[in-house]
C-alpha cells in the first residue's frame, strides 16, 4: 500500500528556515504529481505549492511565493518544501499528497488520492 511520510517540522523563530520532506513509499512516485498543503487551527487545509513528475512545473500559493520552494528527488522518491523567511502565519500542520491522474497543475484537495499524516509548523514572533 503506498505511503507518504512528512518528516522536518518543528517550533523555530520567525525569519528561520525548514526543510520539510515527503518520502513515498510503496509505489513508484516518479510519475507522480505532488503538492503540499497546510492547516492552521481553526481554518480550512489550504494549498500551499505543487510540483510535477519532472520538477518542470511549479506552483505556489501567494502567500508563500518567493519564500517557499518545491522540489523533488525522484530517484529518493521524496519530495521537498524548503521554507524560508517563516512567518508566524506560517504555523501549520503541513500535509504531502500525490495523485497519478493527469499533468495539469493541481491546486485543490480533491486532486489528490495519497496524502500523508502531516508534520506539525510552529514559528513563534
């Protein structure tokens, strides 16, 4: 059975930086669409950024361009979120996913098949 595996969280200062990872397992992701999505206590799981099978392709939310970036290492089958210049904002349970319908970018939860148990954000002022 495939699985997504968020590792990287933890409490760090506003201005730090992250490093989260998604590592798959039980199928090949290499093919795969993947993005990163967030929740914050009290509002509704968000988008954060996408990527797809290659790494050609990229998408973020606007609250994170310039400060997020997406990448992947299909021969590790892991998928990263680096995060820079964190923002108390930032505070979140970050989820993985992956889907394996299509190549357009992928924005919304629905989109997605596999997702992953999250890795809590905590970025205090």
């Amino acid at each position: 059975q495939a699985q997504l595996v968020e590792s990287g969280g933890g409490l760090v200062q506003a201005g730090d930086s992250l490093r989260l990872s998604c590592a798959a397992s039980g199928r090949t992701f290499s093919s795969a669409a993947m993005g990163w999505f967030r929740q914050a206590p009290g509002k509704e799981r968000e988008f954060v950024a996408f990527i797809n099978w290659n790494g050609g392709s990229t998408s973020y939310a606007d609250s994170v361009k310039g400060r997020f970036t997406i990448s992947r290492d299909n021969a590790k089958n892991t998928v990263y979120l680096q995060m820079n210049s964190l923002k108390p904002e930032d505070t979140a349970v970050y989820y993985c996913a992956a889907d394996f319908r299509g190549s357009r970018p992928k924005t919304l939860q629905y989109e997605y098949y596999y997702w992953g148990q999250g890795t809590q954000v905590t970025v205090s002022s």
